[in-house]
C-alpha cells in the first residue's frame, strides 16, 4: 500500500497539472500533426510588376518635336494603336529640300558623263593621230635608213662620174680643136669657147665630188638624226597623250566616285529622314495600360498635353501591360539553396486578399546585394503571375509562398522537440502519461517546424525543450 501512494500521488499531480488550463500545457507539449500531403512554404513579400512595360519618347535627334495629337491617359491600348503624334512639317520641308538637292547631284553627274565622252573622244582622236603620225615617221626613218641614204649617196657618186667623163671628153676635144687651130682650120673664138666649156665642166665635177664627199661624211648622218628627233618627239607627244587619257579616265572615276558618294550620303540622310517621319506616331507596342509621364515646365511638374514640345529620348507615356504581371522580391540569401527557378508560388494581393492566385519563379539574381534599409544581403526575384485576377495594378503589394517542397504522408512537430539521440534524430513524447524517446526521420524543416516520419500513436504528445 505504501509503495502505491506515490504513483497515484504522481498521477494525480499530472491530471492536475494538465487540468489547469491551455497556457502551460500549450508552451511545454504539442501535438503532432499528420498530413496526407504537405507543402513546404517560404514566405516573402513583393510589389507586382508589369512584365510589358515601355516607355514612348521621341526618337527624333536635335529637334524639339511639338506634340499634336495624344492618346488620354488611363485607355487600355492594343499593340499597334496610335499613341503620339508630332508635328512633322518641318521634317517634310527638309526632305523636299534634301530631294532637290539629290536630283541636282544626279543632273551634274550626267552632265560630267556627257562632257567626259566628248573630251574622251577629243583625245581619242588626237592620240589615233599621233600614234599613226608616229608611224609613218617610223617607216621614213627605216626607209631613209635601207633605201633612201643609200640610194642618195649611189645618186651623187654617179653624177661624179658622169662629171668626170664630160671633164675626159672635153679635154680631147679642146687638143684636137687647139691642133685644128694651129693649122687654122679653127677660129680663136671655136677654141676659147671649148676652153670655158672644160672649164665650166671640171667645175661641176669638183661640185660633185664635194656633195658626195660633204653628204657622205655629214648629209646622211644629219638626215637620219634630223628624222631620228622627228620620231622620238611624235614618240614622246604619244606617251603623253596617252598619259594624260589614263589620268583623264582616273579623273573621270575619281569625279564620278566623288558624285556617287554625295549621292549616296544623300540617300542615307533621306533614309533617316523616312524613317523620322515614320517615328512621328507612335504606336504601341504591346496591349497595356496608358500612364502619362510628367516633366518639368515652368517650376512645376506637369503632365504631357497637346502642343509641349520634347526633345530624344524624353519621357512622354508608358505603356504598363496588366495582363501579364509579375512579382518582384527578394531572397535572403540562407534561403537561396532551398528556391529554384520554376518552383511554384502562391500569391495574394494585398488589394485582393480574398482572391488568391498561382505563381512561378522565373529570375533569381546573381549576385547578393544590400538595398534600401536591409539588414542582411538579398538576391532580386522574379514571379512569373498566372492568370491573375482582374483589377490588380502594378505597384501593388504581394504576400507570396514559395512551395519549395511536397511530402506525402508525413507529420510535423516543432523543430525544439527534436534532439540528437544514438546518432540519429529522437522526440520527446508524453504516451498515456509516459515520457518516452522516438526515434524519427527527419525529412525537411519549414521555419520552426520539423518534417518527418515517424510512429506516433493517437493520443501522444511531444515534449519542448
């Protein structure tokens, strides 16, 4: 009897103790949970995004395009609806200016091929000139250099002779008509008269022997050099001519090239101009909502209106696509090893918290980074929104969950009930009044609470730490 007593006193001291209220037994024992099917969540928080955003500027450079027409800010746009529209005036004065300006380059261009082919044809026909001049001058000098000298100088050498034999046969004549003339059979006037006729004919044949002698020492040799310096000037007047068609025809490319460069300069400045005037609307792009941009004006800052002028590349309007939103967050980076691109999210709008809607990861960062008040480094992510409910707004807050993990059949317990025990995880638990150990299998933890499998009974509890 007396060893009984402190059994039921320890009993009774546990009915009561669990009998005192839910404070206590809550902070030092807790049930398991059992799942058939359990996702692990990772709770985060972002700003919806909307994945088809652009801005619309002008694209036009060095001018302040005047706005003439602009779509009203708040109208839901399809891609390729009007949006802006500039004042393109200006633009279409120069391009009639620059087109002008083109045509006159091509009109010059073929007037400078006209003139070359007249010119061209000048020298041609003065270079045919030359070179034929160059030839006869050619075959003379050949000719002078096989016949013509050759036959000059046989010419004079037989009129030498012929001197000669007339000089023999008036010498006879005048002995015998001297002789007649001692005998008196010839008057003194016969004989003086023979006398100057020998005289006159040994003249001329030292006249012969002197111009065969002069043109074989010196006449020929001058004729040849005189006809040798005549061909090598007709020579040289056709190398220059024909020098100076190769640097006419250079010139003539030169010229053209010069004209087809401006051209082409031309073309591509009327190019920009097309397409400067093809810039003047502005269509969307993609399906979004229409937010106007403001900027600043006269110390204020005002929304775009019909007539502000805006220089490249200021900002006029957006186009925000609430069709296809995503969630920007960020990951503490001890969470980064347990998130993966394409896991699923489940997502609630703060505007919309009755009305949840799916999610998946599309982006995570590289690289770990500080912004604004955090306290520790973060890595950017990415949300890919599906099918989200209608009225949600960019900028507007998300609670999001990553579903980083699915288990079947498992149970859950708080991560202090868990102790290292025979090098294997063991919990505490409290059966039909008995603290026992059991031993568990520890699969996943989601914050504070352990996923497992184990052999709990019904009614067990587990003891916390």
């Amino acid at each position: 009897m007396r060893r009984t007593l402190p059994v039921l006193a320890l009993l009774v001291a546990t009915l009561l103790g669990c009998s005192r209220g839910t404070r206590d037994s809550a902070a030092q024992v807790a049930e398991p949970q059992f799942f058939p099917v359990y996702k692990v969540r990772i709770p985060l928080t972002g700003k919806l995004e909307a994945a088809d955003s652009a801005v619309y500027s002008s694209s036009i450079p060095h001018k302040s395009m005047k706005i003439t027409w602009l779509v009203d800010e708040g109208v839901y746009v399809n891609p390729g609806d009007r949006l802006i529209r500039f004042d393109d005036s200006e633009l279409r004065e120069e391009r009639r200016t620059l087109e002008r300006k083109r045509d006159e380059t091509m009109r010059e261009r073929d007037k400078a091929i006209e003139d070359f082919k007249m010119e061209r044809l000048a020298f041609e026909e003065a270079l045919q000139q030359a070179r034929f001049d160059r030839r006869r001058s050619t075959k003379k000098l050949e000719t002078f250099v096989k016949f013509s000298g050759p036959s000059q100088l046989k010419q004079l050498e037989q009129e030498g002779h012929l001197a000669t034999l007339k000089v023999q046969r008036l010498e006879r004549e005048t002995k015998d008509i001297e002789l007649l003339h001692e005998k008196g059979y010839v008057t003194g006037f016969e004989l003086e008269t023979h006398r100057e006729n020998l005289l006159k004919a040994r003249y001329d044949r030292e006249k012969a022997e002197y111009q065969y002698q002069t043109y074989q020492k010196h006449g020929m040799n001058d004729e040849r050099v005189a006809l040798e310096s005549e061909d090598q000037l007709i020579a040289t007047k056709v190398s220059q001519l024909e020098e100076r068609f190769v640097l006419l025809n250079e010139q003539h490319d030169q010229k053209l090239k010069r004209f087809d460069q401006r051209l082409a300069q031309q073309e591509r400045e009327l190019e920009d101009l097309e397409s400067y005037l093809a810039d003047c609307t502005l269509a969307a792009d993609h399906a979004g909502l229409v937010i106007y941009r403001k900027s600043y004006r006269d110390g204020q800052d005002v929304k775009p209106s019909v007539g502000f002028e805006y220089r490249r590349a200021q900002p006029i309007l957006h186009i925000q696509n609430t069709e296809r939103l995503y969630v920007s967050a960020r990951i503490n980076e001890f969470l980064l090893n347990k998130v993966e691109v394409g896991m699923p999210v489940l997502l609630v709008a703060d505007a919309r918290q009755d009305q949840s809607f799916d999610g998946r990861i599309s982006f995570i960062g590289l690289l770990a980074e500080r912004k604004n008040h955090d306290a520790e480094k973060a890595f950017d992510m990415s949300i890919e929104a599906l099918e989200p409910p209608p009225g949600l707004r960019p900028g507007m807050s998300v609670r999001c969950e990553i579903i980083s993990g699915s288990y079947e059949k498992i149970w859950t317990v708080p991560r202090e009930s868990l102790a290292p025990m025979r090098e294997r995880m063991a919990c505490r638990v409290l059966r039909d009044g008995k603290q026992m150990w059991l031993d568990v299998d520890v699969l996943d933890y989601d914050q504070q609470t352990a996923i497992l499998q184990a052999e709990f009974a019904p009614r067990d509890r587990v003891l916390l730490n």
